[in-house]
C-alpha cells in the first residue's frame, strides 16, 4: 500500500481559509445583481416584526445554542446564539431542520392506546387524565406483582432526565441510555481508568492550536458538531496536519494531508505499534512521563511485541509509515492528538483500542498544555433539594445530576435492595459499565429472556431499540414480553408502535427543558424556553412526570409548580436567577489560562485515578484481573466473497432519528450500498443496481449499489438510519436498507457493551 500524495496541501488549507470570504464576496455580487433585476408591480411589503426565543438544538447531541424567531405565536426560523460556546452562532442544516419537528403532519398529536396487536398501529385518541391514570394504574399493578425493580425505562434525548427521575423514584434501577453501551462507553471507560477523566461528550480539545491530528475514523466533517467541526477547521487553517485512518475516504479524508486505508477492526493494532515506537525510540514527553506518569516500564514490557512490521500484515499499513507518523507526532508535541472514533463500540475489544489512544495521548504529553486537552472552566448549579432514592446504587452529587455513580462504589446488594438486571456496575458482571447509563444491550436481553428477574414494564423516552440496536429478534421478543408499555415521544417510530399508550410529547421548541451546563474553555449555562406554545394536545416531558408523580404518590420528587420556577430555584442556588438567564439565553464564565492550560502557566495537573498519576497499566484494571485489556484480540476477516460490513453517519442525519424529516430526507431520502470497483466488477454489479446483502444469519435486504474507489476492495459501507418500515413514517417508510439488520450484535468483553463491527456480508446482483 503506497502513502498518500501530500501535494494537494496547500490548495486544501486555501480553500478552507477562503470558504467565508469567497461565500461574503459571491453574496454581495448576487445582491447587486437580484437588486438590477428587480420590477415589481407592487411596493415592496414590510414584513411583520418578530421576536426571538433562547434554547438548545435538539436534532443531534452535540445541542448548539439557538435563537428561535416567531411570528404570530409560530416558530419560523431557526438561527444560532453566537453567544454559545457550543456553535458559535453557527447552526447545521440538520438544525435548521427542527422546525420540521414541530410542523411534521405526521407528529404525535394527542394521547393514544393501542385497540389491536402490538406493532399494528391500531389506536384509538383518549384524553390526558385518562391517559395517565391508566399508565398509573398499569404501573402500580406490575409493582406489587413484581416489584418496583421490574420497571425499565429506557431514554435517548436531552430530554430524558424527568424519565430517569421518575423511574427512580418508583423504585427501579433500571433506567439507560444506548450512549453508553451503544456508542460511547469504551472510550469513555478507557480515558477513566487512565487519567481519570471521562473526555467523551463535548470533548475539551484545543482544536485550532492543535498541529497534528491523527484521526482514527472520527469523521468530523460528517457527523458535524457545529463547535467540533469549527475548530477543526480553524486547526487545519492555523497548519495543523491531518493523517486520517478509515477504510473509507469520507469527505475527512478529503481534507488531510494523508489517507490511510486501514483495514476494519484493526485500529488497535496500528496503535500498540505507534506505542511501541514511541517508546523504543524515546519519542515520549519525559518531563511528563516523569512528574505525571505510572506503568512505563510495564507498558514497554507488554508492547515490546507489537512491532510496525507486525502490524503491517495486519491493518496493511506499511511499517515505515507508522514510524514515520510516530516521529511527526513527537516532534510537533505536545500541540497533537489522538482522536477517537466517537462511536468506539465495534471490535471484541475497545476497551484496548480506547486504552492505545488515552496512553498515546498521555505518552505525547498533551494534559493541559496548548493544542491539546485542556481542562474545562465550570459551573457548578446544584440539583434541587430531594428526598432520597429508594433503591440501591444511588449517590446524588452535586454537579452530577440525580444519580452519579462516577463516585460510587461498584453496585452492590445492600440491605436486600436489588442489582441492575443488565449487570452495569455488578461485580462479576460487567462491573466497568456505568450504571447511571447502563447497558442498553443487555438490558433488551435482560427483558427478552427474564433474567435475572422479570422485568415486566418500559417506560421509553424518545429513542427506538429497533434502529439503535442491532438484534431486531431481541428487541420484539423483549417488548411482546412486557405487561405494560408506555412510550412518550414526539415522533412515530417502530418501537413506540409496539406500545399500550402513547403520551405525545411537545417538541423543544416548545416547551422548557432543564437548564444545559456545559464546560468549554467558558464555563456556561444554556436555557431552552418555549417559542410557541404547543401545536397540539401534547405536553413537556417534566409535566408528563410530574402528573405521572402526583397519581403515583411521589409528587415528592417533582416539587415544583412548573419547570420555570425549577429552573429559578437551581440558578438561585447557583447565584443566578432564570430572569437574568433569559437576557442572553446564557451566562458564561470567560475563559481563562491558569485553568485551562495550567501547564502553561507553572500549574499543576490533577489527575483522579487511584494513584494520582496517569495509569498507563491501570490499577482497577488489575484489581479486577483485566490487565490484558491492552493486548491485542485477533478480529475476524471476510473469506473469499465476503466482505467486512461497515457503517456510519452523515451530515444530513442524525442517527436514525431524521429520515421521516421532510426537509432532510430530501437532501439524502435513502441509503446506498458503498462498494469497490474491483470488488463489483467480479460480482458484475454496475453503479446504481439492486443488490442484495446478507450477513451470516441470513438477515439483510435489497439496496442501491454505490461503485466507488472511496472504499477498501474487502470492505462495503452503508449510512445508518434507514429501511424503516413503520407506515406512520409516511416520508420515510420503505426507503433504503436498514443497517441494524447486518451489523453484529456480539459484546465488547471487558464491558458488556455492544460490538457492531463484526460481521462479514455477502454481496448478490439482483
């Protein structure tokens, strides 16, 4: 394999610094113009004055401030807050978008039951009181049959927090959310255990000092934060360097400086061969290493296996290029970073993947030090006064939300209370999970086969185990087993079609939502206030919980009039008040040096790890007999006529949340199937056939073929999000092939969470 051709470099970084001002000098030009061409045979009509609303973008989780226009009690438009440290006043096409949230015709409108079999879509409208009376009575019911215990409530938005509380006040501790066992959790559990610092999320990267990026498959240009892809942007401008790994040449990998055609599941390999380089070589920052760090000699020890050329017949990267890259990185250290796939749930092991990249990082010297990490200014809004939880593995901390286990033992059964049925923070279990998200995974498994106790109700928020997980068979044996099942949501989708009552929630432009507390190089508090007054019969999620509250007899937990004067009580807390909130839509903390970059300014960093120190053979990993985590696990490979199965997102979508959106299914209304020209020219597959596309088990379907060189000859590549086939889904509903249906549904085995990656496919011409 041949390193890529750099001498597109300096076309590249002048196309992104001349993006703005090339877009200002063409707007002005067609003003001018439009302004020659204009007759009308009319005065020109004035448009009606409009006010604006403060909130947070609710079309993916990135969750950009915004200012909502209206007009005659209607939203309109929808800009960013400049103000935000989030976007800066940039919103993305997905989020101009959310207006179509609100208008969609096909939206949930009113309360519903279901009159016939589950997943049929046979309802009847029923009033409010009816409505929650019933979820109350169906709820009670299932507790003193079961236990409180055989509750699950699953939820996926920022919106989700009343649910959690709500279910954990009725006695339950299972409550999760796929952004952990689904997405995010191995990275997360890996910078933990190493440095003690989550670093998922809103990552706290000093992007535009940043001068060079080694970037293993995060596709920044695609999944497009606003803030994220901003800085990157700026770093690149400023002469950063990108070296981008992916089988894939995504629109990324047209912006740096190298592609390198990895092959899938083989991340980890090409990492432990740059550590070893960097070690063997002395490539390391050793002042840090010194002052901060713990495990070296150890490390050197494990990795001294894992040589450039060992790896080559691996990943296919040539030996020579790892060292080079090592080289690179050191010297222009400590202004470089690793970056991560933001969904690290796809081999048997990303837990060693997560690890390879915090210890390179922490190797490089990059803590708190310019176009680095750095350290996020803050501020802390404490919870408001509640009573206590009445179940096991609760600690409530101030700054962490109602339930942070981050400081909390492993879960444990005290005085009888019950553990987690999807084993998240249980000992012999899956004890590195985190069981204030739980594993989403096992915890559909964990319904499906009741065990380890019935689990008999779901309460979901928001989300669909059908498209976000990757076992369809699981997931409906698990919702046909329920008792009672009531989903709040604002869309219709295939899992909430399985549901007894349906409450419509009213969308986030409006209603109140609790208030976004957010560390960047500011410190910042976002509110999310109501543009317009709900559209139809629909309420916010925290007064769903607090009627559901009041009926089931914790009304304790919910003990404001309304979500404003919540809002109120928890600035004033704080030092603030919601009025001096609403004045910008956000109070910050500036920015400062000392605290972001105290290694700049003669500081210290902390490090909350056992030892105080950077881990780089973590010490809760060998408590718990998991030192081998950073050890390769061979990965499996296609035979011949098989191909590795990948998949992934793109700016036009979120997830699958967005297809039945009409602005943005018209941008991308179905998916394809990416594959090499080589590899379709054998199977006499042609650009834009039907092919079909079928894993192991037999599952799959029909899709569009994309014949492209942007893709590996032993790998194909479809979006995610669509196939969907709910029939309430009128824009989306029988377009394009459902990822879910080919990736894998193994488990990561250090974490329990899921493994996507995999599977193999064979490919047929239609």
């Amino acid at each position: 394999m041949q390193e890529s051709n750099q001498s597109g470099k300096a076309s590249r970084r002048a196309f992104l610094k001349g993006i703005m001002g090339t877009a200002a000098v063409s707007t002005a030009a067609l003003s001018l113009d439009a302004q020659a061409r204009i007759h009308a045979p009319h005065e020109l009509e004035t448009l009606k004055d409009y006010e604006e609303h403060w909130g947070f973008c609710d079309m993916c989780y990135w969750r950009c401030g915004l200012k909502v226009r209206t007009r005659d009690g209607k939203a309109f438009k929808i800009d960013g807050n400049p103000e935000h440290p989030l976007n800066r006043g940039v919103v993305c096409g997905k989020g101009n978008s959310g207006i179509q949230v609100a208008f969609a015709p096909n939206r949930l409108k009113q309360p519903m039951e279901r009159t016939g079999a589950r997943g049929d879509n046979q309802w009847r409208p029923m009033p409010w009181d009816e409505a929650l009376d019933k979820v109350a009575h169906e709820l009670t019911k299932v507790k003193e049959k079961y236990g409180p215990q055989a509750l699950v409530m699953i939820g996926h938005g920022t919106w989700e927090k009343p649910y959690h509380r709500l279910a954990h006040a009725f006695g339950t501790p299972n409550t999760t959310s796929p952004v952990f066992g689904l997405c995010c959790g191995p990275r997360g559990v890996a910078n933990t255990l190493i440095a003690g610092k989550n670093l998922t999320g809103n990552e706290t990267i000093d992007l535009e000092n940043c001068k060079y990026f080694l970037m293993m498959g995060r596709n920044i240009t695609e999944s497009l934060h606003n803030g994220e892809t901003l800085g990157w942007i700026d770093g690149v401008a400023n002469g950063a360097k990108v070296v981008y790994a992916d089988p894939r040449y995504t629109i990324t990998a047209s912006k740096a400086d190298e592609w390198l055609s990895i092959r899938p599941l083989t991340d980890h390999a090409f990492l432990l061969a740059l550590i070893h380089v960097v070690i063997k070589g002395g490539l390391y920052d050793k002042q840090f290493v010194a002052e901060y760090v713990t495990g070296l000699d150890e490390l050197a020890a494990k990795v001294e296996q894992y040589t450039p050329e060992w790896q080559e017949a691996i990943t296919t990267i040539p030996a020579d290029t790892v060292r080079r890259i090592a080289l690179e990185m050191a010297q222009k250290a400590p202004a470089v970073f690793v970056y991560s796939p933001r969904r690290l749930t796809r081999t048997s092991n990303d837990l060693g993947t997560g690890m390879s990249i915090s210890i390179l990082n922490s190797l490089f010297g990059v803590w708190d030090r310019k176009g680095g990490i750095f350290t996020p200014q803050t501020i802390k809004v404490p919870e408001i006064d509640l009573p206590e939880f009445p179940h096991a593995h609760v600690s409530r901390e101030e700054g962490h939300g109602d339930f942070d286990f981050a400081h909390n033992p492993f879960a444990v059964d005290v005085e009888g209370k019950i553990q987690r049925a999807d084993g998240a923070g249980v000992p012999g279990r899956w004890p590195l999970a985190n069981p204030q998200y739980g594993l989403t995974n096992e915890m559909w498994k964990a319904m499906a086969e009741q065990d380890p106790y019935p689990l008999k109700a779901l309460l979901t928020a928001g989300g669909n185990g059908f498209t976000n997980s990757t076992d369809y068979d699981t997931v409906r044996k698990a919702l046909l087993n329920m008792d009672f099942y009531v989903a709040a949501d604002v869309s219709p989708n295939e899992m909430n079609s399985y549901a007894d009552i349906i409450l419509p929630e009213a969308s986030y432009l409006e209603r109140y939502d609790d208030l976004q507390i957010g560390g960047a190089r500011e410190g910042f508090i976002a509110l999310r206030e109501p543009a317009m007054q709900p559209l139809h019969d629909t309420k916010g999620s925290w007064d769903i919980c607090k009627a559901l509250s009041q009926r089931l007899g914790l009304e304790a937990y919910f003990p404001h009039d309304s979500v404003a004067d919540m809002l109120d009580d928890r600035l004033k807390k704080a030092g603030y008040s919601l009025a001096e909130l609403k004045e910008k839509g956000i109070i910050k903390k500036p920015a400062d040096d000392a605290i972001n970059f105290p290694r700049e300014m003669g500081g210290k960093s902390v490090f909350p790890t056992p030892s105080g120190k950077i881990e780089l053979i973590p010490s809760q990993l060998q408590a718990l007999g998991m030192a081998d985590a950073i050890e390769w696990a061979e990965q499996p490979r296609p035979k011949d006529g098989e191909f590795h199965f990948t998949f992934g997102r793109v700016g036009f979508h979120t997830h699958a949340r967005t297809q039945d959106n009409i602005w943005l299914n018209y941008f991308m209304p179905e998916n394809l199937l990416w594959i090499h020209p080589d590899a379709a020219a054998k199977l006499g597959i042609s650009d834009g056939e039907t092919v079909e596309v079928k894993d192991p088990k037999g599952r799959g379907g029909k899709i569009a073929a994309k014949v492209t060189p942007r893709i590996r000859p032993d790998t194909v590549f479809t979006v995610h999000g669509f196939g969907h086939w709910d029939t309430r889904m009128t824009t989306a509903v029988g377009k394009g092939l459902s990822d879910s249906l080919l990736a894998s549904d193994t488990r990561e085995k250090h974490i329990g969470s899921i493994s996507m990656g995999m599977n193999m496919v064979t490919v047929t011409k239609v």
